[in-house]
C-alpha cells in the first residue's frame, strides 16, 4: 500500500504530537504508533515539567541542568529549552491542561506572571521547586491533552498498531517511510519531511520503567542508513521503583516523592544518602548499599509527608502501592534502580534536524545534547516539546 503526506511522524508521544500541532494547518499529517496511541512513555511520566520561574532562576537552573549532565551537554541547546520553558507552559495550558494550583494565600510574585496561579514541586539536583505538576500524573494529563487536540485536527491522521520498519531514501535524502500495518500488510508512506519521535530503549531491558515495545527502532534503521547518532552508552537508570519478583515494567516512584521529603534507608532502616542528588550518584549510592547489606532492594520511607499531601499530590502512587500491598501512609516500600531514559540516540541541531536532509528527530529518540550525560529530573517533557516544536517550524518554513 502506498500512501502520501506533507510529513510523517513515528510516534505518538509528546514529541510527536506537540510537533503535529505546530506544524501548519495546510500540512497533510500521517502519524503512525507501535501500539495504542496512548502507550507511550510521555503517558507514563510523573513527576512533572520543569519551566524558568522568572528570569533571576536562569542562571540556577541552567547550572543545574549542567551539572546534572556533567558538563557534557550542549550548553546551546540548555539555553534554548530553559529559555523555551514558558512559551510551552503558555501553549500548554491553552490545550486545556490542568497544572496544580498555587494556594490562595500565596501571591506568586517570585515568579513569572503566566506562572503565579501554580504550585511548584522540587525533584533531585534542583536548587529550588520549578516543576509544575499534575497529581502525580502529569504526563497522563499533558500528553492525554495533547492527544485530544490532535485528534480534532482535519489535517491529521493516526494509525495505530502500525510499526515503522526502515525509511525511504532517494538520492540521499530521506522520503518517507515504510511500515507494518495491523496485519503484517507492508505500507509505504511517502512524505516530503519525516520525524522520527519512537521513544527510547527500554524494551530492551529486564527492568525499566518504560514500555516494553520501545526497543529503539529508529536507532537501528538510523544506523543502517548511516545517519549520525550520538552517546550510545548515556542511559540513565532511575533509582527508585517498586520492588517487584513479577516480570514485566517496574512501576517507578516519582523523584519528586523525595523532592517532598521521603527518605532512602537501609536494611536496618538508617538513611544513608541524600535523597535530593543527581539520579546517577543515587542510583549508586542504593547499589552500594544493596550490595553491602545483601539484599535486593531498599526502603523508602514517605513518614515525613503528610497523608493530605500523599492523597493530594500522589494519588496514583498511593494506589498502585496498595494494590501490592503496600500503604505508603503508614509503612515503607520496597524500591530498586531500573532502566529509565536514554540520553543519546539520533544526532540532531538546534532545530532537530538529522544528518539526512528532510529527516527529523524529538523526543527520547533524539540526541541535541539538552541532557548531557544524565537527564536532570523533569526535563524530559520540556525538551521533547521545545524541540518537536522547532523541528515543525523548520518543516512550516520549507513551502
């Protein structure tokens, strides 16, 4: 089957749907997934986003992003997601999403107008609370908005259950893609732009907190096309999800959980790191002490939250716990580091361009240096749409 569009997008996550909606309404848009629209790991995020308070946060949140990613990120593309923070947050809540609310006796004015009605959550390696949230759901809520605003979109059409399987190339350009349908049908998709926004590597992995169809697809088709990737070997491990013998995803419990003031304790439940450093020296300091106590977890206490907080801000985590049977209100769980985020992936510019002409990448797949060698928390939603939404500008200036 062949089929025809302005541009393709593999992918329906935040990446690739923030990049449909900012693409010209003039544009005939084929996007194709994996699974269900909805099983991607932009639904899975809990956290939150993170977004620039006002100007005097700049220089504190630039350096804790680089310092997070030891030094190794793009200093260039950090300063234009931070300085893209509140555009976002701007087109954001005009697709209807629900941030928490700011409580009415605080007047927010050290922050940014656009932001004084908001409450702020902290999550590790933050110097100070700059993520918005929603519950403990806020990437359900933002990218199920996001979905929705797609959906009402004439120019636009979804297939689901539909797997990217290599690109179209002529004269070393890229012009399409093709695919496997529903059926196992093979489907050629010709596109005059194309974005790759497939997601990460999870998949791959016994234990992640990712789905486990995300297997890194557009890296091996990228890879036998000789197209530029970029720190294979950044990928991050998470340090807390819940400890399960079940197979499949681990369930990951929230960074900002610690930001609110859960500890980490040993086997002996004595706490023995800060909670609130990078993930990587975390992750660490959890194997070290796993390690040392032989076992093949540690705890996490939530005693130092209040239950109205707890219900308020963590509700899913609250729940999933008890159903393992665990209530966070009144005893500890069990967490272990797993797979999360993968930082390197396709090489791309400051606009998200590949090194194959008319060829795009945003997202997880992609690799524009934002997160160096380890993601600060929260910016993984904030970096995927900054930059699908460039990659759609640069496409929009093409006709």
């Amino acid at each position: 089957m062949d089929m025809y569009a302005d541009v393709v997008i593999a992918g329906t996550g935040a990446a690739g749907l923030f990049c449909a909606l900012s693409l010209p309404a003039d544009r005939k848009i084929i996007m194709i997934t994996k699974e269900d629209a909805k099983s991607s790991d932009s639904f899975l995020a809990q956290g939150g986003i993170c977004v620039l308070r006002n100007e005097d946060d700049y220089d504190s949140y630039f350096e804790d992003t680089m310092r997070a990613g030891h030094y190794e990120n793009r200093k260039e593309s950090v300063d234009i997601m931070i300085r893209s923070s509140q555009d976002i947050i701007r087109d954001l809540i005009g697709y209807g999403v629900k941030f928490q609310k700011a409580p009415e006796d605080d007047p927010g004015e050290d922050r940014a107008e656009l932001l004084r009605p908001y409450a702020f959550t902290r999550e590790g390696a933050h110097s100070r609370p700059r993520i918005l949230f929603h519950e403990d759901i806020t990437g359900e809520e933002i990218t199920g908005r996001l979905l929705e605003q797609v959906r009402k979109l004439e120019n636009v059409s979804i297939y689901e259950y539909t797997a990217m399987t290599d690109i179209i190339e002529e004269d070393g350009k890229c012009a399409g893609i093709t695919a496997s349908g529903p059926d196992g049908e093979e489907i050629r998709i010709h596109a005059g732009d194309t974005v790759l926004a497939t997601g990460g590597i999870g998949g791959r992995y016994r234990h992640s907190t990712n789905f486990p169809h995300l297997t890194g697809d557009a890296i091996e088709i990228a890879k036998k096309h000789g197209i530029r990737l970029e720190h294979l070997d950044y990928v991050q491990i998470h340090p807390t999800t819940l400890y399960s013998e079940k197979p499949g995803r681990r369930f990951l419990i929230s960074e900002s959980v610690r930001g609110e003031g859960a500890v980490l304790l040993d086997r002996n439940m004595n706490r023995f790191v800060n909670e609130l450093l990078p993930r990587d020296v975390v992750t660490g300091a959890i194997r070290k002490q796993m390690e040392k106590d032989g076992t093949d977890h540690v705890w996490l206490s939530m005693q130092n939250i209040d239950r109205e907080v707890i219900m308020k801000h963590f509700p899913n985590i609250y729940h999933r716990c008890l159903e393992e049977g665990y209530d966070v209100t009144k005893e500890c769980i069990p967490v272990v580091p797993a797979q999360h985020y993968f930082m390197g992936g396709i090489w791309v510019d400051c606009d998200s361009r590949t090194s194959m002409e008319n060829l795009f990448a945003a997202g997880e797949t992609s690799c524009n240096g934002v997160h160096g060698a380890n993601r600060l928390a929260s910016n993984s939603l904030l970096e995927s749409m900054v930059f699908a939404k460039r990659a759609a500008r640069k496409i929009a200036e093409k006709k």
